[in-house]
C-alpha cells in the first residue's frame, strides 16, 4: 500500500524576499521583484533586467565563509533554503534514521556563473592558474550532493535536471521515493543562480527574454497581450516531505498533503511547447489520476505561466481540454509575475506557494494582467488579475513546463487526518 505523503517544512530565496513569511506576504500584496540587473554590467545587453535575490548572506544559514567560497551561488542557495526548510519542520536529525532521509535537489541551468569564471581565467592566465576547486563547484549535482553532505543525510540523493521542470520533478520524484517506503522524509526542491552574462545573452539571443528595461515592475506579465518575453529570475525553493504516520508519530505541523504526481514529454521540439497543450494537459490528467481527484474537485492552479505567447495560450489550452466547463470556475494565478522565471528553481518555489494558498486559503495574484489576446479571452479562464483573492482552497495544482519537452505537475490537497 502507497504511503501518504505530506509537506513539513518550507524554505525559500526569491527576488521578492528570503523566507516563507516574507515570501508569500510579498506575493499576497503584489510585490514586483524586477529591477535591473546589477550581478554584472549589463549595459550592452538587449535585456538589461532580471528577478534577483536581495541582501542574501550565507554565513546567515550556517554556511562556513571558507565552504561558501567553494560552493556556486546556485549551490549556496540550496544550502541556505534546506537549512530553513529543516528548522521549519523540527525534524530532529540527529534522533532519526539518517540512511532513510533522501535528497533530490535539482537545477535547470548548475554553476554557469562559477563556468564563465572559470573560462576567463584559463584564456586570461592560461591552465595553471585553474581553481581546483572548480569542477565540484560547477557541476549540476553539487546542489543536492552539498544539501546531502551540510546536513548528513544519507539516503537517496539525486540530481533531477529538466529545464523550467526541474524543481516540480525533484519533489515529485522524492515523492515517488516516499509512497513507496524506500525514505521516510525527503529534502526536495530546486535552485538556480543564473542572472550571469552566458545566461542573459543565450536567452535573449533566442529572442525569449523581455526587454521592457526602462520599466521593469512592468515587465514580466504572464497572459498580458503586451507582454514581449519572461524575465530571468534566481532562488531556490525546499520543502521537507515526510511520510504522514512518521509526520504524526513526532506531532509535526503539516502544511497540506502532496498526493499526485505526472510527468511526460512533449516529443515536440527543442524549445517551443506541443501544438495545444495537448500533452500538457496529459500531464495534468495523470497527476489528478494518481491523486484520485477529479477535475471538479480543484480550486486553484498555479500555472507555469511565463509571459510569453505560446507557453500562456497552450497552457490556457491544456487546463481547458482537462477541467472543461470546470475550467471558468478555477483561479489561475503566476508566480512568475512577481519573480520571474527561477527555471530549475522555478518549480519548486511555486510549490511552496500552492500550500501556503490551501494554508491561508488565500490566492495570490497574477500582476502586470490587463488585458489578454482574444484568443485567451474567448477561453474565459480566471488568471486572477491585479489583486489576492480570498477563497477556501481544497485542491491546488501546479504545472511546470521545460525547454526539451519536459511537463511535469503536482496535486497538494489540505490535510486532512482520514
């Protein structure tokens, strides 16, 4: 028999501010996390702006200043969020079964910003001058391997990439691990430190990023007929997933229950989502199936939504194709609105978001929403525009799409003890 999982902890860093609190009041009211890009000198750059993390400080989250220099941003990032996703959900470590406590941090994009360094010094100083340090500050595994190592947990961990799916398939894939009694608490989640040049410039050379530089509160704004791109975001989302009698058993605080996962490909192309939304909506039959939910029982959906055309109209689409005439009832909100686009963090950030909605019952809103195109119009959804809206949260889904075809959804429910 499958066990039943639920959520006990939450960590956040985000550009619209570090821990779940300030987090999601900031998404509650609105808060626009866009400005200009100051990593890096981004003046020759078409996009000149991006969602970036604010006064973060690692040795703030038990990070030795010595380790933080040895660890990609990306990495720092993760650390720093499992910390706080552990002390949210009081799970003693030290008096539990640490073989059996997984890891499955993933990320979209890894250490690009410790990769470009690393390339201007080997063409500046030629090889000898290389960090040895380098390569396990690179690599995308690193994340989850140092969540692993800070923390000593030694059971499965893994490294998911998927693109903007990376960090829905993370906890789900923890999920997996739970239902089937292979852990009995997980570290989930996905980071991303990729507002660097490589980054910015590939993504505007594809012509995917927008470049309403001179306003940037306005620039992301996901199903807006104005809206010309996604805006890059960074941060990494945690939560701690713990199997629900050994949640009981030591009197944890539960969020909600996660209890439905999908995942599939789009078999399509390299960037732009399947004709439709057809598999999407597959992707999200299938979690509601594996849930046991049927589609007139879900409230809310935290959508991929991006800001760019193809990924807002397919996926508007695909919810339509799955809940019908259910589907104008729905409230659909974006969390990228306000962040911008985390990519392999992206996912699991907006998970975080769904189960502070079924805890406050409240709906944050998609901001930056005018107007829509015709075509989104004539489809009649609730993006829930300009303002939270208050409303009794049973079901929330969230949806994450990747670059590669990668579809991914999760089903959180509220917890009840049945």
């Amino acid at each position: 028999m499958e066990k039943r999982v639920v959520i006990t902890g939450l960590g956040v860093i985000s550009p619209v501010g570090i821990g779940v609190e300030t987090f999601w009041q900031s998404l509650l009211a609105g808060k626009n996390g866009i400005g200009p890009i100051t990593h890096f000198d981004a003046e020759e750059y078409t996009a000149r702006i991006a969602g970036e993390v604010k006064d973060f400080q690692p040795t703030d989250y038990g990070i030795d200043k010595k380790e933080a220099r040895h660890m990609d941003l990306s990495t720092q990032y993760a650390v720093a969020a499992a910390k706080m996703a552990l002390d949210d959900s009081r799970l003693d470590l030290d008096a539990e079964d640490r073989d059996r406590i997984g890891t499955v941090v993933g990320t979209g994009i890894g250490g690009i910003e410790t990769l470009h360094n690393l390339y201007k010094g080997l063409f500046d100083k030629g090889p000898s001058r290389v960090n040895p340090f380098v390569v396990p500050k690179m690599i995308g595994n690193m994340a989850s391997g140092q969540v692993s190592i800070s923390f000593g947990l030694r059971g499965h961990c893994i490294s998911v990439v998927t693109a903007c799916a990376t960090g829905t398939n993370s906890i789900g894939e923890a999920f997996r691990m739970i239902q089937r009694g292979e852990l009995f608490a997980a570290v989930a989640g996905g980071t991303e430190a990729a507002v660097s040049p490589a980054s910015v410039a590939g993504f505007a050379s594809m012509k995917a990023l927008s470049t309403r530089n001179d306003d940037p509160a306005h620039a992301s704004r996901p199903f807006d007929k104005d809206r010309n791109g996604f805006v890059m975001g960074e941060g990494a989302g945690i939560v701690v997933l713990e199997e629900l009698e050994h949640a009981k058993q030591r009197g944890a605080r539960i969020y909600c229950e996660l209890s439905g996962y999908g995942s599939n490909a789009d078999a399509y192309h390299i960037t732009a989502p399947a004709p439709d939304g057809l598999q999407q909506s597959k992707c999200m039959a299938s979690a509601l199936a594996d849930a046991g939910i049927a589609p007139e029982a879900v409230d809310y959906i935290n959508a991929h939504g991006t800001s760019t055309h193809l990924n807002d109209l397919n996926e508007s689409k695909a919810v339509v194709r799955v809940f019908g005439d259910h589907a104008k009832e729905l409230l659909i909100s974006s969390t990228k609105s306000m962040t911008g686009h985390l990519l392999g963090a992206a996912g699991a950030v907006e998970a975080i978001a769904c189960a502070m909605t079924l805890v406050s019952d409240k709906v944050h809103p998609t901001i930056n929403l005018v107007e829509s195109e015709e075509e989104l119009k004539a489809l009649g959804l609730n993006y829930v525009p300009g303002k939270a809206v208050a409303k009794k949260v049973r079901v929330a889904l969230s949806n994450s799409f990747g670059f590669g075809g990668h579809n991914a959804t999760l089903v959180f429910k509220k917890y009840a003890d049945a």
